[in-house]
C-alpha cells in the first residue's frame, strides 16, 4: 500500500490539491491527514470538505491543535493564529465544527503510527525539535512506521544501534529506505505552510511493500492563497509567511 502522508494543510486549497495530483500521479493509493486542517489560511470550508470526503473513503485522519482550538480555546496561539481562528469558526459550518471534534489525536495500524506533535502525550502538542523528543515520541508509539506534523519541516529521524535517535534531512524526491529493523519517525512538513524560506507545498509518500519513503516539494500557485487570505481580512503576516515560506 503506497500512502500520502500531508499535514499541516491551514486552510490552504491550493496547495492540497496541488499535493494531492503529484501524489495521485505517483501511485499513492491511500491518504493520511497528519493534523492541522484549518488555521491561517482562508478556505478552511474547503479543506474540511475535502477531508470529510477523503475519510469516509478510508482516509485516516487526525486531530491537530489548530483543528481542536476550533471547539476549545486558543490563548496559548500568537495572535495573527488566534485572529484566524475567531475567522474559521465564522465561516465553519456545524457539520465542519463536528467533524473536527471528533477527530482522534492518533491512530496505530497495521504497524504504523500516525500523529499531529507526538505520539507521546499528543494532547499536549509537544514539538519534535530534536532526537531526544523524537525518540519519546517512538517510545509511545510501538511501532516500526511514525508519521508526525506539527513542525512545518521535514526530517527523518532514525534509531541508531545505541537505541537514540539520529536525524536526517531528506532531499526531496528521493525515496529512502525505511526497513523494518529499525524505528523510523517522519516528519513530512507542512502543505499549507511551510517555514523553511521555501513556499511549495510538503508532503511525504510512504511505500509500505518496498519500505520506502519519499518527501516531495510541490511549487503551486501560493500568491493566489495570499491573495485570498488579504481578500478574507485576515492578518497581513500570514499573507507574507506564505508568499515568503516562513
């Protein structure tokens, strides 16, 4: 089973369903929703619209901060965040606001784990930032296969013979090999917006037969998702992160 793997989508049309065709046109057969539907961008309609459809297809979803700040609170988010979120749940429908609710912080299957932060206390939305949270995060999850967002980068985190986790920075298109004697935990960047001074769109496709997986960057059409956001009355720095990649 070849699998896509997208977080962090915000609320960004455009860019998941450009990530979307260059994955269908890769073969992925299936689709994992890492987190993080709505937030900062202006078509969370949209992008809850097509995740609703994706999961009754079989997609396996889960719930990320952004998409729990809907039902719950927000102070904890900068301000620009919590300016978009008052916006989404404006423009959310109950339908929308149900769906997000009831979405589950993480999932396990068939040896695979799947998360927004951590598979360790994924209520708390701990950011992987190093080998020592990420092997907290494996340690939690029980399996050979994490798949995480959160972080808005991409990095691939190994077990090494010691047990620890080591990183590696992936490069894009290249598929790796993620074999079964070890622990790997992928974090596959964000959709909607990423922060690494490069605005395409990130995703990850993981071949299960082959043990592989394959990070890709997918250039769209980011300054019409600007547009939009200015055309929403949203913060202007969230037009500039996402025509700037930051």
């Amino acid at each position: 089973m070849t699998l896509a793997l997208f977080a962090d989508i915000h609320s960004n049309f455009e860019a998941f369903e450009a990530c979307r065709e260059h994955a269908r046109s890769r073969g992925a057969e299936r689709v994992a929703l890492l987190g993080d539907l709505v937030g900062y961008g202006a078509d969370p309609g949209a992008v809850v619209d097509s995740a609703m459809r994706l999961a009754a297809e079989g997609a396996i979803v889960v719930k990320g901060n952004h998409d729990e700040a809907i039902e719950g609170g927000a102070a904890y988010l900068n301000e620009s965040a919590r300016a978009a979120i008052a916006w989404t749940r404006g423009v959310l429908s109950a339908e929308h606001k149900g769906f997000l609710a009831t979405l589950p912080l993480c999932v396990r299957y068939e040896g695979q784990c799947f998360a927004h932060a951590s598979a360790a206390y994924p209520e708390r939305w701990d950011y992987i930032d190093g080998p020592g949270a990420a092997h907290k995060c494996v340690e939690a999850a029980g399996t050979t296969h994490t798949f995480c967002g959160h972080v808005h980068e991409q990095t691939l985190y190994f077990e090494g013979a010691s047990g620890s986790m080591r990183a590696f920075n992936p490069i894009p298109g290249t598929a790796i090999p993620v074999g079964r004697h070890r622990r790997w935990l992928a974090m596959v960047g964000s959709v909607g917006q990423p922060r690494d001074g490069n605005p395409a769109a990130s995703y990850a496709v993981f071949d299960g037969a082959r043990a592989e997986i394959t990070f890709h960057r997918v250039p769209y059409d980011h300054r019409a998702a600007a547009r939009k956001i200015r055309r929403a009355g949203l913060p202007e720095s969230l037009a500039y992160r996402m025509l700037r990649g930051i």
